[in-house]
C-alpha cells in the first residue's frame, strides 16, 4: 500500500469530482494518474450536480474549483489541496483541508506508508511542486531526516 490505494483506508470515502479527473486525462501523456484512480474501486468520481459557482470558477483554476465545490456541496468533507490561492479560499469558507504533505505524514503515523520523503519525490517526479521548507518541517514530523539518511 501505499499510493492511491491507501486512501480509503485513511479517510473512508473518496470523492474525486468530474473536472479534476478529466484534468488529470488531459495529462495522462505525463502522469497515470486518472488511469489509477479508477482502478482503486473505493475512489468514486463525484458529478457536481449543480455545477461549479461562478465565483469560484472565476477566482480558481477548474480542478481547485470543483473541489471546493464539492466541500460546499457537502459539509463536513475534507479537501486536499496543494495550490495556495485554493487554500485560501478553502479557509474563507471554513473548509476542512489537508495538503498532499498531509496526506502523506498521516498514511505514515497510520502505517500505510513506509516513508515521506519517498511520497515527496514520486509527487515531483510527477511535476508536482512543494515548498523545501514546507516538506522540511513534514520531514522532521515523519521522523525522517531532511538531508537523507
């Protein structure tokens, strides 16, 4: 385990709205990802039944919107979020959110991953961006050395 299949056994059910997913097929010359999320047959792709709010889809890029807008469709849900604009927005409106660092110090301490910083290079390896300071200070609360072993 481990990758996206830790998921559900981390956080239960998992929502991954429409625009998110066609995002990430959009870029699945780069990254399977979209071709392993339907693989995982506890990961559901969610259908924003009344579409994303303008003013989201105005402020934010359509992958962020659609999460926030799935958070707003249903209260209570935490969001992942990496993109700080996103963040922002998820915070204004009292979402409850984690970052893929969090995802991954969490699966670390509930023992579904073996190592952070192994998390943080396939994430980069995959053109994900993270602040060195941010993942740092993860390190140091993984455990793990942030200068290698």
């Amino acid at each position: 385990m481990g990758g996206l299949d830790a998921l559900p056994a981390l956080y239960g059910r998992v929502l991954v709205p429409e625009p998110v997913l066609r995002e990430l097929e959009a870029g699945a010359q780069l990254d399977d990802t979209a071709r392993r999320l339907r693989m995982v047959p506890d990961i559901e792709v969610y259908a924003l039944a009344n579409g994303i709010s303008p003013l989201l889809a105005g402020e934010l890029d359509l992958g962020e919107a659609a999460v926030i807008q799935l958070a707003l469709d249903l209260p209570g849900a935490t969001v992942v979020l990496d993109d700080l604009k996103a963040r922002r927005v998820a915070r204004r409106s009292s979402i409850p959110m984690t970052g893929s660092l969090g995802v991954l110090l969490h699966a670390k301490r509930r023992g579904k991953l073996d190592s952070v910083a192994q998390g943080v290079e396939r994430i980069r390896h995959h053109g994900g961006w993270l602040a060195n300071d941010v993942v740092e200070r993860v390190l140091a609360l993984a455990g793990e050395s942030p200068f290698g072993p």
